[in-house]
C-alpha cells in the first residue's frame, strides 16, 4: 500500500505513516456522499446538526491541547500562534450554530398584475449537494473548520483533501465530528496525491467546490469543473499598504512588519466560507 511520511516541522523526525486513498477510494467516496444526500430520508435535521456541532465545540474545548499539538508539530507554527489558531477554529463552529438559524427563504411580492391577485409565492433553501475541498497547509486545522463545518451546518456531505504535508489534524478532527454524532459518510477525508484527485473536482457529483491554494491551481482547476458546479476560490493576496502622511510610524512600522512576515507570508483572511455560506443552497 502507497503511504506517505509525515514529518516534524522543526526536527524532520517522522510524525505518521500515512496510506494513501487511490483514485477507486476517491470514486467510492464521492458515490457514499452522493447516496446520502439524494436519500431525503438521510438528511440530518437542523436540530440535530445544531446538536453535533455543539457537540464538536465541547470535544474541541476539551482537547485543545491535543489539537495544539499535532498542529505545531506537523505545520511549525509557533505554540502561541496554534492556540490562537485552534481557539478561531472553535468560535467558527459557534459561527455555523448561530447562522443555521438564519438559513431561510424569502417571500415574492404578489398581486402587482391581475394573475397574481389573492396569490401567495415564496422560496425555500434546500442543501446544494455533495462538497468537495481541497485545502492548504499554512494553518492545518483551522482551514479544514472553515471548509467543512459550513457544508456540515449547511446539509451537505463534504469530502476534504488535506494537504499531504500537514494530513494529521485533518485526519484527526474528522474522527472527532464522527464521535460527536455525525455519520461517517457526511464527512469524509481522504489523504490522496494530487493526480488521483481529479475526480475531487471533475466529477458531475460535485455540486461545490472549496479550494484553498495558489491562483494558479485554482483557476486551472476550476476550468476542470463540471457545468453547474459551484466553487469558491481562495488564493490570499500581496496586501499592499498606503501609509497617510500622519500615521504613527511607531505604531504603524511593528504591525506593518508582522503582517508582511508574519509565519513567513503564508497567512489569509478566510473568512468567505461564512460570508458565503449562502451558497452552499439551492432555492
């Protein structure tokens, strides 16, 4: 069986073998989800979402120091900068509870023309369908929060593909949300080289899909997605800054310097998958 070695940021020493999923497990994974979400009797209710993710907030809280530390060692992030990382990535499950609330329709004016008269028209939110991520290894466990809990808020199976340098707290926090209550087959993870992933994101099963990475990857991929689907692309950016003529250069140059270099440039703002959480719906 093909595997990888996962190593130790700060010391190369090996953290985890690793197997790899081949393309016949990327095939079997996207028919699991594909199965559970066309079978409306499988549909996890809102009640019960809003029940497992406060159910993952309580394991997360609870074992944060764990997370922390397979964080650190895998990614190389600095103690301080992971609890800060890992305590975002909490309050980003509370951020799915509150906006599963707000997951509604809207009401269409009638009675304008004649036709319309005594009539009463509406929209309703149903999940878009099967999810499937691709995500980045600047901060391990926070970006697989933020490219599953909103599919998993939302209704809809996710299958995330970590990055194969930084596999372990993806791994790790899918059996958490597995041991808080949710089916195996809404969220799957699948360590899988790059050449057979391409059903990830080709597939007409896709119906979303999330990626975090280079442009250039990113747009190639999304050239590769099947008509109809979705997707989200989220590339960072080089920030520039305009500094007014009255700034306070004491001030301004320290935090200047700490977001220019800060983990070494590799730091986003990823706050779309809420912003945009909306579009993980159909009306």
């Amino acid at each position: 069986m093909n595997s990888i070695i996962v190593k130790s940021a700060f010391d190369g020493s090996q953290l985890a073998e690793i197997p790899l999923a081949t393309k016949t497990d990327v095939n079997h994974a996207l028919l699991k989800a594909h199965e559970v979400f066309i079978d409306r009797s499988k549909w996890i209710p809102k009640h019960k979402r809003v029940e497992i993710l406060e159910k993952i907030i309580l394991l997360m809280t609870h074992r944060k120091e764990s997370l922390i530390n397979i964080a650190v060692n895998e990614g190389g992030k600095p103690y301080k900068d992971t609890k800060i990382e890992v305590d975002r990535a909490i309050n980003g499950v509370r951020l799915a509870i509150e906006h599963i609330s707000q997951q509604k329709g809207e009401q269409i004016p009638m009675g304008h023309t004649s036709s319309s008269t005594n009539r009463i028209a509406y929209t309703m939110r149903e999940p878009i369908g099967v999810v499937s991520a691709i995500s980045a290894f600047n901060h391990p466990l926070n970006l697989i929060i933020h490219q599953t809990i909103p599919a998993i808020a939302s209704g809809c199976p996710v299958i995330i593909k970590p990055a194969s340098s930084t596999p372990m707290s993806c791994l790790n926090i899918v059996k958490l949300y597995h041991e808080a209550g949710l089916p195996e087959d809404w969220c799957q993870a699948l360590v899988v080289k790059n050449e057979e992933a391409e059903e990830l994101v080709t597939s007409p099963i896709v119906k979303y899909f999330s990626f975090i990475g280079s442009a250039k990857i990113g747009w190639m991929l999304k050239s590769k997605l099947a008509p109809g689907t979705h997707c989200a692309l989220e590339h960072g950016g080089v920030a520039p800054v305009i500094v007014e003529q009255d700034a306070d250069l004491d001030d301004m140059l320290p935090l200047l310097a700490k977001g220019g270099f800060y983990h070494a440039g590799q730091v986003l703002c990823l706050c779309k998958e809420y912003l945009y959480m909306n579009q993980y719906f159909k009306k």
